[in-house]
C-alpha cells in the first residue's frame, strides 16, 4: 500500500507533466525573398545574426527582448543584409515571432520583393 506521502509526490509529477505546450511563433519565407548575398551572409561566421542551417534554408532566431531586436535590427544594414532582409526581420519582429523559418520552398508574399538569383 503506498503511502499518503508518496501518493501526493505522484500527483505532483503527473501534474507537471500537464503543463501547456509552449508554443511558438514563426515567419515561413522562401528564400526568393533574400539575396544570394544575404544567403552567404547567413552561412558566413560573420553572419551578426543566431541561425541553424538546415539541407533547404536557415532557421534565424531573432531576440525575444525589444531592445535586443531593435539592436541586431541596425547591425542588420552595416552588416550588408540587404533591405528586403531587414524588411522580413522587421515584419517578424512586429508578428511577435521567435524564428524565421526562409526556406527554399517557403511561402512567397506580395509585400517583399522577389531577389534575382
């Protein structure tokens, strides 16, 4: 027979492992939208900006404090990010999202110009 103790320690367990989902938000953008400069910018260790490459684009993280984000948002430009980049940047940053997701089969929104490839 298990005892009240341990009985109340299970509850608490199983109580945690409860808790709501966290759940992000994130932009899913076709690389259309950026430049092949801005693509080897993202792959370079100079890059000034978190990402996680992946076979078919980048995950970019962008900072959750405002003014963290509105900071990388001016390293953006003296960076060399082109403007259409820091365009998406900034429309993720005012969505409230954590990541943009470019990716080579993302979605292709009117609002940002088609780069040349």
């Amino acid at each position: 027979m298990k005892s009240k103790k341990s009985v109340v320690k299970s509850e608490k367990q199983v109580a945690k492992k409860r808790e709501p989902l966290k759940i992000g938000r994130f932009l899913d953008i076709g690389t259309c939208h950026v430049t092949p400069a801005d693509v080897k910018l993202l792959s370079s260790d100079d890059r000034g900006v978190i990402t996680y490459p992946y076979e078919f684009g980048f995950w970019i993280w962008i900072p959750s404090e405002k003014e963290d984000s509105e900071a990388l948002l001016k390293d953006l430009e003296h960076l060399g990010y082109s403007e259409n980049f820091q365009k998406i940047f900034v429309a993720a940053m005012k969505a409230k999202c954590r990541y943009i997701m470019l990716d080579q089969d993302g979605e292709d929104y009117e609002q940002f110009e088609e780069c040349e490839w």
